[in-house]
C-alpha cells in the first residue's frame, strides 16, 4: 500500500521569502502525486499533480513541485510567498489500478510581514 | 459549473445516534469518494462509489455506509455514533473511472462533532 510522510508539521516563513514543503512517498511503482491546499473551515484545492513525463510539475497560484524517483520525493515550491498562502498543505499519493488517495498528515504554513 | 456541494456544513450529534450526509458531485463526474479528516490530520479515505456500487473502502467499520444515486449524488451514513467519529467529512467527486485513482475535486465538507 502506499503512504506519504510530510516531515515538516508547521512551517513559518516571511512574506516574500522562498517556500519548500517536503513530501516523502512510499509505493513501488511510479505514483500518482499531488498536492492539495486547504484553507482554514474550507476544502481541499488541487495545487498541482504528477501523473508522468517531465519531473518539474507547474500549477496554480506560482507554485512548483520536483518528481525525484531516486529520493522518493515529492517537495513543493514556491519563490516568493504571499500572505494569502497561509494554510494547510497535503501531499497526496495515488496508486495506478488503484481508487484512493493517501494523503499526508499535513504542514501548516504561516506567513509573516 | 457547478462544483462538490455538501450538506449540512455543521452539525451536532449525541453518542449513539445515527447521521447522513449529502454530495452533490461535480457536473459530469461520475465517481464519489468520502474521506475523513479528524482535526490535525490528513484525509483518510473511506469508500468510493462508481455507477452506484461501492467500488473501494478504507480502513472503516461497518456502520459507515453509503449510496450512490443515478444522478451520482452520493450519502455518507454512519450509525452508532462515536465521539471519535468527530471530524470533517468530505466528498470528492472525479471523472476518472474506477481503477484509478485520478484528480479529485473536493466539496467544503460538512463538520460533524459527537458530544
């Protein structure tokens, strides 16, 4: 079965300042990977997703995130972060011939001014 | 379009007694999943629902149960409450077909706290 493991529980960092969120996954086979976004009372918003192909995946709202099959990583990025970024940041896994998500347990991001 | 809507938001219920919950899922999309999330925690996956059958379930007991309907609406019913069945529900619908676990897109979720 898979799993995902997010190393960082709470993160702060400075309004303007770079972001990295780490994400571990464990499944034998190439995964399905994503990353989720939940503000607070709200639901879950796709970022970005990996299925295949190029490693460095683009998304929404100027985030990035790098496949690295040898580390079984997962980590997501962003250069400059806003204070709208403030939130709660899933790593999901996703198995082929499987219908589930393993999501992590999760890493809370606080923006300072 | 319309996306996942759940009903209620919030609710409050006693030990012991029973609760549903409502999905309607994203025009078009014709796979329902219902996670778990407890507070702190990530989502944990309950049961998927394709075509009206259950076609997965997690780690979950019996008394969460659930329907698909022919408009792929979708209920979430657990009896038996438990205060540890205090968390946020939400559903995700997907037009991916079953086998596959694809892009979920997720309703707001309904709160339910057991007293």
């Amino acid at each position: 079965a898979q799993s995902v493991t997010q190393p960082d529980i709470h993160i702060t960092v400075s309004e303007g300042a770079s972001l990295e969120l780490r994400c571990n996954y464990s499944y034998g086979a190439t995964p399905y990977l994503f990353w989720y976004v939940q503000s607070p009372g709200q639901g879950l918003q796709l970022l970005l997703k990996y299925f295949s192909g190029d490693t460095l995946v683009q998304g929404i709202k100027g985030f990035e995130a790098e496949f690295k099959r040898s580390q079984s990583s997962f980590n997501l990025r962003k250069p400059s972060v806003h204070w709208s970024d403030a939130a709660e940041y899933f790593c999901a896994v996703g198995a082929t011939n499987d219908y589930k998500l393993s999501f992590g347990a999760g890493t809370t991001v606080t923006v300072r001014a | 379009e319309t996306g996942v809507t759940q009903s209620p938001t919030h609710l409050i219920k006693t030990r012991g007694q029973q609760v549903t919950l409502r999905c309607s899922s994203q025009s078009g999309h014709n796979t329902v999943s219902w996670y778990q999330q407890a507070l702190g925690q990530g989502p944990q996956f309950i049961f998927q629902y394709y075509r009206e059958e259950e076609n997965g379930r997690g780690n979950f007991p019996p008394r969460f149960s659930g329907l698909q309907f022919p408009n792929y609406s979708s209920e979430l019913n657990v009896n038996a409450l438990e205060l540890d069945d205090s968390a946020l529900y939400l559903c995700a619908s997907s037009p991916m077909d079953r086998g596959i676990a694809g892009e979920l897109f997720f309703g707001e979720g309904s709160r339910l706290t057991v007293l």
